[in-house]
C-alpha cells in the first residue's frame, strides 16, 4: 500500500490504513515508538502498556481487612479448618 505524508498543523503525519492497523493489532489512540533503522527505514512499534497498580478504597486499609481476625482460632491439624468468615469479610457479607 502507498500513503502519502501530509501537514498536520505545524507537523507532518502519515495516515496508516486501518488494514494495516489490524495486523499489527493497533488502534487510533495507541502510542508508539519511531526510530530509524541501520537501512534508514523508519520503524513504527507498539508501546507496551505498562501494568496498572489498582488502588484500594481508602477507606480499606490492612487493620480494616484484618479486623476480628485471630490467628490463634486455627487448628493445626488441617490446612482449611473451618469455611467461617471473620472480621470485614464477615461484615460485608452479613
């Protein structure tokens, strides 16, 4: 395919197909890196989306969670003593 590089304000751009798009599985939106390779051919690749930190309520903290809970309650002799809820677990489903 042939595309033609056009003024964009005060830069230029180049409209890339949506077939093209698809194959390399981008979409208008997604950042990419440029850079010129050995041959001098411009090379275009998908910037990898960095992994989000989801952040708690801040009302949920480690004492809010932990709440009721007694460690000393486990017997030893089995890895699942028991299926009771206990602390803020308890109190969200109750």
């Amino acid at each position: 395919m042939t595309t033609t590089v056009s003024m964009w304000g005060n830069s230029v751009a180049v409209r890339i197909p949506r077939a093209i798009l698809g194959l390399v599985n981008l979409a208008a939106g997604d950042q990419v890196n440029l850079m010129v390779n050995e041959r001098g051919n411009i090379e275009l690749s998908a910037v990898k989306e960095k992994h989000r930190h989801v952040q708690p309520a801040k009302a949920v903290t480690f004492d809010s969670v932990f709440a009721g809970y007694d460690g000393n309650r486990l017997d030893s002799s089995s890895a699942w003593p028991n299926d009771d809820m206990v602390g803020s677990e308890k109190g969200a489903w109750s």
